[in-house]
C-alpha cells in the first residue's frame, strides 16, 4: 500500500522519528565525550591513555551492535505486515545473538595491556588504559543489550523514551565521574579508573530502565516471556542480516582506532589533540547516525508496504535534512575551532596551547569530510532499511581499508604531513564510500 506524503510531510515524519534518536545518539556519546573532557581537566596522559582504550572498546561495541541495527528494520517490517509474533522472536534472538559476542569480546579487552603494548604505544598511556579496560569491559555486555532494545523501541517508533533513558544515564555518568575521577565528595581520587567504574554503572542502569519501559508500554509483545528458549531460526534470521552490518560498523570505526595507534607513534600530545577532535566530529556524526535511523525505520516501513515511491521521495528528503547538518559542522569546525577544542582543557595545562594548535588543524581537516561521511551513514541506513547489507559491507571494507586507512599512513609518514596527513587520508575512504553507497541505493531503490 502506498504512503502518498508531500516532502514536507517526510520531513515532519523523519524529523519526529529521527530528532530523538539524534539526541539519544548525541547523549549515548556524550558518555564518553564527559570521560575525555573530565579526564582532560584531571590529566592530559589520562586523556590520551582513555582516547586509546575508548577507541578499542569502540571497535568492539560497534560490532556486536551490528545484530542491534538487524533488529530495527526487522521490527520495523514485521510490524508494517502486523506480524506481532516476529516482533517478538527477533528483536529476543537480537539480545541473545548480542550476548553471545559479549561473552567473546569480553576477555579480549580483559587482557588489553600487552596488545596495547604491541601496537607501539608510549608505556604510561599503556598502563592507563589497561586500568580503564579492566573495568569498562564489563560495560559491554549491557550497551550491547541497550542498543537492541533501543532499535526495538525505535522501530516501534518509540523514540522519545530512548531518548530521556539515555539523557539521564549522561547525567549519571557526569555525577559519578565527578565524585570517582577526582575524589569529590568523600568518594577516593581514582582517576581513570573513576571514568571506567563511571560508564559501567550507566550502562547497567540504563539497561534496566529500557527493559522495565519494554515490559510496561509493550506488554503485547511479551517480549521476556520464555526469554531462555532458544528460537533458532530468528537468530538465523538476525544473524544473516547483522553480521555484514558489524563488520561495516567495524570496518569503519577501526579506520578510526587505527588512526589513533598510528597517531599515538607521534606522541602523547597529537594524540590527546587527535582525540579531543574526534570526540568533537562525532558528536556530529551522531546527528547523522540518528537520521541514518530514522531513514532506516521509514524504509522498512516502505518495504512492509511495498511502496517504492514513499522510499525513494523519503530517502531523499533525509539526506537533504542530513546535508543540512554538514554545513552547520563545517562552519563550527572551521569558524571556532579553538573554543570547541578548548572545553576539553584544563586552562591552567601546560600543554594547552599546544594541543590547541595541533587540534584545530585537524577540525580543518576534519571539515573536509563531512559531506562524504553524512552520504555514507545515510546511504547505510536506507540500504539496511531495504535489508541490503553484504554490498555496503564489501563497499566500506574497500574504502576504508583499501583507500581510507593506507593513505592515511602515506600521507602521515611516508609524504611526511604528520597528524594532518591522517586526517586527510580517513577523509579520502570515507568520500569514496559515500558516492559509492549513494549510487548503490539509486540503483536498488529504482526496482522497488
């Protein structure tokens, strides 16, 4: 059935579907930009050492929330064709899938301190962020089964719970931080370990409030009802659509992490300013992630439906919406660079100046890839809205590895450009996938 609807009219649609998940995404991230900043006030090797071990669990997170992402267009579908019963059996195997990589990651994190060391890093940032995984590992097990009640919720188009769950676990991790990294309080100074003990509460809190909302406002869904009974051809079907869609997540964010490493062969300060700057492009790139959701949500609506029309004319109206956001984060990045880095710094560090100088070199470089970066998230999302993720795995694993991750190492040492030339190469991978992608849905799109 089709969805006849203005531009306009998607636009009010994605934007009230999507501007919760901007804030949920911004808040969710906001987790740990609150670490960096407060641990860049307490101590910049502290920062470096926490920008190191956050990317690490970054990378991990990322890929188990590849069965997450699954569960939103599978929900979303089922509940267009009135299937209440697939609702429930994928969005419980999306928990129990998640929970099974959980349980494999874990202990890769728990002995993080000799591969750290392996990767060449300065030995005090090694030991720092060793301390941080020890206890931050364990936060995995219940961010991953927050992400699959969160695509759960989304797909129902339940944002706005998301939303404030996550805003309040911010506010959490503020108040914790606050009395664990420097001792406030009457609580112990425990620095980075503070930060890690910090975001291991928040994610177990908030994983309990996004259960007892899903028991209560979706009682027909009886989703923990026999929650222990395995239903495999559910997980099958989960994990089909999700493990392209983790290994894209992860192609990309260790693009990132790798950068880290390989600025981290440059010294603790480039990398405490590398990490303050990608803290701040991310917090933009969460807006673009929130749209991608949304986009994603609206797509397998119009899949549910069978209404090409409604999914080419939305698509189109969401990567409109997202370009919008490319230029207001081109003008921070480029315009104020020095007040955005700046609020990470403590103003009496000796190493500010610094850091502030090496850091809006990058925002500048960082502004580069904007355009590319919010075509590919947005392409991502429409694609797994259609159930497409194989190809846009094949593309991101091309473009950042193939392109994205050797120039940057080309650009940093073998031309000799340092931090910069970094930066510009991740800028060239993400371009790449963007046009990539963006032709890859007009193609599929045109046959629904």
């Amino acid at each position: 059935m089709s969805e006849t609807l203005s531009h306009g009219a998607h636009a009010r649609r994605i934007l009230t579907l999507g501007l919760p998940l901007v804030a949920s995404h911004v808040a969710q991230f906001a987790i740990s930009v609150t670490d960096a900043i407060m641990l860049g006030w307490y101590d910049v090797t502290a920062l470096a050492a926490q920008v190191l071990a956050g990317s690490m669990w970054f990378v991990l997170f990322l890929f188990g929330s590849g069965f997450a992402f699954a569960v939103m267009p599978m929900v979303a579908q089922a509940e267009a064709e009135g299937h209440s019963a697939q609702v429930r059996r994928v969005t419980r195997m999306g928990i129990w899938v998640s929970l099974i990589f959980a349980a494999v990651a874990v202990p890769i994190l728990l002995v993080s301190e000799w591969w750290l060391a392996a990767m060449g890093q300065d030995a005090k940032v090694v030991v720092l962020a060793a301390q941080y995984l020890l206890i931050a590992a364990w936060g995995l097990i219940p961010a991953l089964g927050v992400m699959v009640l969160k695509s759960y919720l989304s797909a129902l188009e339940r944002t706005r719970v998301v939303m404030w769950v996550t805003l309040a676990a911010v506010g959490a991790n503020i108040l914790v931080n606050y009395a664990l990294i420097f001792g406030n309080w009457g609580a112990p100074e425990l620095g980075i370990r503070g930060a890690a003990i910090a975001s291991l509460v928040v994610h177990v809190v908030s994983l309990v409030g996004l259960i007892g909302y899903a028991i209560w406002a979706t009682p027909e869904h009886t989703l923990f009802q026999r929650f222990w009974r395995p239903d495999w051809e559910a997980m099958g079907q989960v994990f089909r659509l999700g493990w392209p869609i983790g290994l894209t997540n992860l192609a990309e964010v260790a693009l990132f992490a790798a950068s880290s490493v390989m600025m981290g062969w440059l010294g603790a300060i480039p990398l405490a300013a590398h990490g303050i700057a990608l803290q701040i492009t991310a917090v933009m790139f969460m807006v673009h992630v929130g749209l991608s959701n949304a986009a994603t949500v609206r797509a397998g609506q119009a899949i549910g439906r069978g209404d090409g029309p409604g999914l080419r004319r939305g698509a189109w109206v969401a990567m409109g919406l997202s370009m919008i956001v490319v230029l207001i984060s081109v003008g921070l990045f480029l315009g104020v660079p020095e007040l955005l880095i700046g609020a990470f710094l403590d103003p009496s560090d000796p190493a500010r100046g610094e850091v502030l100088v090496i850091g809006a070199v990058f925002l500048a470089a960082a502004a580069v890839f904007q355009l590319g970066d919010a075509a590919q998230v947005m392409a991502l999302g429409l694609l797994r809205g259609m159930s497409d993720t194989k190809g846009p795995m094949v593309i991101a694993m091309v473009s950042y590895w193939i392109i994205g991750a050797p120039m940057s190492y080309v650009f940093g040492f073998v031309l000799g450009w340092g931090g910069v030339g970094i930066w510009l190469g991740l800028a060239s991978g993400l371009v790449f996938a963007g046009l990539l992608l963006i032709i890859r849905f007009a193609r599929r799109s045109r046959a629904v």
